[in-house]
C-alpha cells in the first residue's frame, strides 16, 4: 500500500519537525515553503525543556544541534532608584544534569538549518518558492494550489505557516493583527567577558525598558531589549548602518552586568513590532487543521512559541498513532474526530500560555518608579531561592500530555 501522503505548509521550525516525526511512523509528508530558501531574518530563539524532551524522541537530533547549553538564570535592575541583583538561579544547569532537560540557546538561522537538513536527510521533500493561493477538499483528498500553478493532493493539510499563515486565511478569512504597544530592537555580539565564565540568561529590568540575553555559541550571544513605542512593523529585517550607530549610542548602551557592552558591540541589529491576533475557537476545518504559531501565535516573553509547536506536534501524531495504526488513508469523519481531540487539549494550554507571555512582557516593560520597584521586589522573592524560582515556572515545564483512549 502506497505511503499516506500529507502535505505541510510552512518549512519553518514546526514544519520540518512535524515531517520528521510523521515520516518516522510511516506517513509521506511533503513541504511546501513560500519563500526561496532558509531566511537569515530573526535571531535565536531558547530551547526549553519541555520542547527539548520532544526532541528527543527523533534519534540523535538533540545532539546535532549547534548551540550552548544554559547554565545560569539572572536578573538585574538598573534603575537609579532600585539598583542592584534581583536574583539568580543555577537551575538549569542542575536540571540538565539530572534529567538532561535543561535549555540551549540557539542561533535560529543555524537551528532552521538544521531541521531541514535533518529532515531531507531522512528522505523528506522541502519544496520551496511556493506560496499557497488555496485549499479544496473532496470527499477523500485535499488540494493545495500554489501561485505558480502548482498543485499537489493528500490525505490532509497542516499548515505550519507561521504568524503570517495563509492557510489559516484560507480557513478562518483575514484577521487584524493588533499592535501591543511594543518593539524589540535585538541583536549578536561577542560574548562579555563578565558572562563568559557562565552561560547566563541574563534580564535587565528599567523604568520602561527591559532586556534579555544569552549565549548562542562559545563565542556570541543574542540579546534584545523590549521598549514601548509607537507601532513599528511587524518584520525581522536587518536595521541601516545609522540605525544600529544610533542605538549604540543610546542610553541602554551604557547599562552595566555586560548588557551596554552587547549592545555596543553587536554585528547585527533588527527591529520589529509585536502583534496580537484574536484566538482562535477552533483549529480546522475537515482535512485541514493548523499548528503552531498559525494556531496560536505568541509574543517571545515566555520563550514557549517554538516548544509549544512541539507539543502540538506530539499530541497530533500520538493522536494518528492510536486512531490509524496503519498509516492508511483516513476518512474526513476520522480526521475531523483526530483533529477536534487535538485542539480540544492544546486550546486550553497554548491560550494560557499566550495570555502569561503578553503579562509577562508588560511587566518587563512597565513604567513608573513605584510599579517598577514592586515588580523588582516580586523578582526578588520569586528568585530567592531555587525551588521558589522552580515553583514558578513548573506550569512551563511540567507537561504532561494528557493520556488518550480508544
């Protein structure tokens, strides 16, 4: 029997991951990708321990990947009126050495890269320049037609198209993308010498301002700081030379604990707007049925986006696996059934999450003196110790796939 074929929009980072965990159980997905290759738009992103141990369910991929484990979480105000250490933690170090599920800062561009070789290295077709114009579904297939006249049939469509996604478009119409009120300007930079000795996710708290970082290799490090402004866009290109000057010149550029150091020496600076778009009630539509951040787009504050497209993708093929043991061909009553189990439990937990990540970047850009000095004494408490620092963030980590029946 001919191979189940299902047709992925999107190569980014759930795409790729998706087609590998489907191939690995039988299935035959193809991916589709508007742009011509891997964009060396964004810059890094963490990997969690909840997507961490998703990954490691694909055979020595984990292992593959270039990037720095992180060892230390912590945190500063540079506040004139509240100066000084708010806490730190070395529980991800401790977690990685007793479960390995710890965090590794990535280079986007180097970690994108590696989930397309390794899919293609398992036989995987990643088609790109072709941008998706339409859905059609019969009663056994599904259709995609892309721009150039190119169309291609399979069992059902996932699309994993991202923040932009045209298939959820095609499913649910337009929708605005509403301006939160904030930018990231972020960049690459060596690595100071006062974070070298540590691999350090490092926060750095104002009045107003906010910035994170960490090391994505041996050598540099990613940081960006989060400011509220007037609507920018939302994109990922590279800012002008005068631009990165001015910002270098800013006064962010003369905070201490190394953070003015990364922003005066970084190699690379964007800018970009964060957008909140309506949540969704429900994830398909028949043969079709979206995943990751064109299901449940976030803003980067919790740094859950790319594990919680991993952990919609590990309840889906677990899904597959139980309701279609053989990898055949499956009616739209079956698929709709696997589809409305799906977001019936990821709903619940990527909403929260989005909603936590949008609270999360408030606070980190809140303004006011007094606001600010409650917020840094919450930092305080939450960080005074390990286990506290570990109680608030457990409902990150602690995942536990809900167990399916028959």
């Amino acid at each position: 029997m001919a191979q189940t074929k299902v047709i992925i929009i999107g190569a980014g980072i759930a795409g790729p991951v998706l087609a590998l965990f489907l191939k690995l159980r039988g299935y035959a997905p193809v991916v589709y990708e508007r742009l011509d290759g891997i964009p060396e738009a964004g810059i890094s992103l963490v990997l969690q321990p909840n997507g961490l141990d998703i990954l490691r369910k694909l055979p020595g991929f984990v292992e593959s990947i270039p990037g720095r484990q992180i060892e230390r979480l912590a945190s500063y105000s540079v506040m004139p009126e509240d100066p000084g250490l708010l806490g730190q933690s070395d529980l991800p170090a401790r977690m990685f050495a007793e479960s390995k599920h710890g965090m590794k800062g990535v280079s986007r561009v180097a970690f994108h890269r590696a989930i397309v070789a390794a899919a293609e290295a398992q036989g995987i077709e990643v088609i790109w320049g072709h941008e998706l114009v339409g859905l059609e579904q019969t009663a056994d297939t599904v259709r995609a037609t892309f721009a150039n006249g190119t169309t291609e049939e399979g069992s059902f469509v996932v699309g994993c198209d991202g923040l932009h996604s045209r298939t959820r478009t095609e499913l649910f119409g337009q929708e605005k993308a509403d301006y939160n009120g904030t930018t990231q300007t972020g960049g690459l930079s060596p690595t100071p010498q006062v974070l070298l000795e540590k691999a350090t996710i490092l926060n750095i708290f104002g009045n107003g301002a906010h910035m994170i970082s960490y090391p994505v290799s041996e050598t540099h490090s990613s940081w960006a700081v989060t400011l509220p402004e007037a609507e920018h866009r939302e994109s990922w290109r590279s800012l002008h030379k005068e631009q990165i000057e001015a910002f270098q010149k800013s006064p962010f550029a003369s905070w201490g604990y190394g953070a003015g150091e990364l922003i005066r020496t970084t190699e690379k600076l964007i800018k970009y707007g964060l957008y909140d778009r309506p949540e969704l009630k429900s994830w398909h539509k028949g043969r079709i049925t979206l995943l990751g951040d064109a299901a449940h787009p976030t803003s980067p504050h919790l740094g859950q986006g790319a594990s919680q497209a991993f952990e919609d993708i590990l309840l889906l093929t677990t899904l597959l696996d139980q309701r279609n043991a053989d990898r055949g061909p499956l009616d739209v009553a079956a698929l709709s059934g696997i589809f409305a189990e799906y977001e019936r439990e990821r709903i619940p937990r990527s909403s929260a999450l989005v909603k936590g990540a949008r609270a999360q970047g408030e606070g980190r850009s809140m303004e006011g003196v007094e606001a600010c000095k409650q917020r840094n004494a919450k930092l305080r408490e939450m960080m005074k110790d390990d286990e506290s620092f570990a109680k608030a963030y457990a409902h990150l980590y602690d995942y536990i796939m809900p167990q399916h029946h028959d």
